[in-house]
C-alpha cells in the first residue's frame, strides 16, 4: 500500500484493497478459493483450472487504464510443472492494453500488447510448482520482467500501450480465449513503474509470515 496501487486484490475474496473500489466478479464457473500462497497469511488465494470457464472480469473502469508507465505484480503456482499447451493469463485490458502472462510453451514470463505483441519475455523459466512472484514495470520503452525479485528481463520490442475501453480480467485474456491454470494471490496493478528495490522489499516482505497476535504468560513469584 505504500506504492500507492491502483487496484489490489489479495484474491481471499474479489474485493479492491487499494480504496478505489476495483471489485471484481467471477464469470463462468467461480473459481476455487484456496489458502494463501503467502507464509503465516490468514487470507486466501484464488485457484484457477482449465477446463472451467473461470476468471474475473473488473468491467471497463478507465481506472484500469495504466498507459505506458506501469507495474503490474502476482504471486502464482503453477498447477503443472510444464507441458501445458495453453497460456495462463495473469492480467489484461483488451485489445490496445496491456497483457501478462506465463506463456506456457517457453515457460516464461511474457508482458505483451493486445494479447498478440510480445514486448519482452523472461530469461528464466518457472518449471516447478512452487510459489513464485512476477512483475512486470514499464516506464515508457523500458521495461523490466523480475522472477522472486529478480530481474529477468530478455530482449525488448517495445510497444506503447494505450488506454481502451476494453474490460479488465484476471485469469483470462480479453477475448476468453487463454484462461488460466494455476493459483494467484496479491494481485496488484499500479500507475506507475516499481523500482527494483521496492519490487524486492515486497518479495521479501511477502516471506515473512504474517503477525496474527502476540502470546505470552506472567510469571509471578512470592512466598507463602
């Protein structure tokens, strides 16, 4: 909250945290609430499987709208390791806006324009179900993929990304056609470009389990 997102989801439920009001609401079949991919976190996450027509649509807010100068952040696991033959979309605006993804046939981190555009994919892979956390900054033509803090950034082709009237969606592309396979948790989009050091503090934050009470006994000495 500190970056002052635009919208912010930690997938318990489909509420915005951000104070802008950015509900989500599940289309198809809902999705599978699931426990947290966060250590010590008391809320849930979201599972999404293929074959269900399951994702989240936030309609056609102009909130949604980033420009050419934004940070888009998840935590994931991937259901299967690898081989899928579909693309497990993270986040998207339609055709004009922005897309991210894990394009499963590389298994890389891919930020794109309109689904279609590559601008720049990962050099590391994700071939493991673990918990992992992506982001992805754009400031302009620099843009930047990191992998649990990490910049893993390949060869960029920029594009610049506009602001459509297209719905915004969690787990599926704009035209519902690539549809998630995996679990996603602290999802979060902002208008402005993270730097590595604060992309870094939120994955190191994120390890740290969460402080749900404090326990403790009094000890009391006397005679008699």
């Amino acid at each position: 909250m500190a970056d002052a997102p635009r919208g912010y989801w930690k997938l318990k439920d489909f509420t915005d945290f951000s104070g802008n009001n950015l509900t989500l609401s599940a289309v198809g079949t809902a999705p599978a609430a699931v426990a947290a991919l966060l250590p010590g976190d008391l809320d849930g996450a979201t599972k999404f499987s293929l074959p269900a027509n399951c994702y989240l649509d936030g309609g056609a807010n102009a909130l949604y709208n980033l420009g050419d100068v934004l940070t888009i952040e998840v935590w994931f696991k991937r259901t299967v390791a690898s081989g899928e033959a579909n693309v497990s979309q993270f986040v998207g605006k339609g055709n004009g806006g922005y897309s991210y993804r894990l394009k499963n046939s590389t298994n890389k981190l891919e930020f794109l324009k309109s689904q279609t555009a590559s601008i720049v994919q990962s050099v590391a892979t994700i071939t493991d179900t673990n918990v992992h956390h992506a982001v992805v900054t754009k400031n302009g033509a620099t843009v930047h993929l990191y992998l649990d803090g990490v910049d893993t950034t390949g060869t960029v082709t920029n594009a610049v990304i506009g602001d459509v009237a297209s719905p915004f969606r969690v787990g599926v592309d704009a035209q519902s056609t690539d549809q998630a396979n995996l679990t996603m948790d602290e999802v979060a989009i902002y208008p402005t470009a993270l730097t590595q050091a604060r992309i870094q503090a939120h994955y190191n934050t994120g390890l740290i389990p969460a402080v749900t009470g404090v326990a403790g006994a009094r000890m009391m000495t006397g005679v008699g």
